[in-house]
C-alpha cells in the first residue's frame, strides 16, 4: 500500500471542496492550487481521474470549478487513493491476498497483510470526517480563552509564587 504525493495533494483537495461547496456552489482549480501550492497542470490531472471516479462534478464556462460528486459522507479516502492510482477496489484487495511464492518470504507477507488493514481502515474515514474534526477544533479554539483575554485583576501563576 502507497500513499503517495498525489494521494495526499488529491484527499487535501477534496477536503477544501467539502468545506466550500453546497450543490450548487464550485471552486476554482486555481483557488486549490494557490492554497495548496501545487500547479493548477498538476490538479488538472488529479481532478480528472477523480471525475472519472464521479467523486467530483466539474462545471465549465465562467463562474466554473468543481464540487463534490456525492456526500461527504460517502467518500472514503481509499475512494479517493484507488481513483488517483487508477485501480479498483477489488484489484487491490486480490493483489494485497496474493502470498508470496517463496514461503520463506514471511516478512512480505505480513507487509501484504498490514497493507489490507491499513486500506480497509482508510475505507472507513470519509470526508465528513475530516470535516466534522475541523468543526470540533474551531469550536474548541472558541471556547478555550487566551493567556490575553485572562482577567487582570487574577493573578498569574509567576506573580503568586513570588
């Protein structure tokens, strides 16, 4: 199992697109390409395996991008791994089963082993996920006041211990 450059650039991606769109709202490659600091060629590339895989939508003409092609909830990030290195669910899981032919090659097959377990869990993290971690550390960075917003009047740990 490989989690590549481009898995990671192609998850991060459709993170910004889950947290910008509705249905009818797109983003612009440029505007991912800018705040990922990839080139808009290279995203070109991974967003079209991606609409092959219909885990996006794109719009052309003015005002055009690319939205979400299902709900957060139903992309897993091994969708989105299988999309980018062009193999489908099955392929992958057959090839992670295979043993090695020499028997005494244990390691690999415990590597083919932890390979499954490692895609099967990325089967289960959506989108949404990532999204909804995001709301509970925004609302945790609210809630929790800064050293600054502390009363004047309560003195501070280093005033009363001297």
């Amino acid at each position: 199992m490989r989690l590549t450059t481009k898995c990671r650039h192609a998850v991060t991606a459709l993170i910004h697109l889950a947290n910008r769109t509705d249905a009818e709202t797109t983003v612009a490659l440029a505007e991912i390409s800018a705040i990922q600091g990839v080139s808009l060629s290279y995203l070109e590339q991974l967003f079209a395996k991606m609409r092959q895989a219909e885990l996006v939508v794109g719009t052309r003409g003015p005002g055009g991008g690319y939205r979400l092609g299902q709900d957060p909830s139903k992309i897993s990030i091994a969708d989105v791994i299988d999309a980018i290195d062009d193999r489908c669910r099955a392929d992958r899981l057959q090839g992670f089963d295979k043993s090695c032919p020499d028997k005494r090659n244990f390691a690999q097959d415990k590597w083919n082993e932890f390979s499954r377990d490692l895609y099967l869990y990325l089967s289960e993290i959506s989108l949404k996920r990532f999204l909804d971690m995001e709301s509970h550390a925004e609302a945790d960075t609210e809630a929790t006041p800064s050293r600054r917003q502390e009363s004047p009047s309560k003195p501070s740990r280093r005033s009363a211990a001297a």
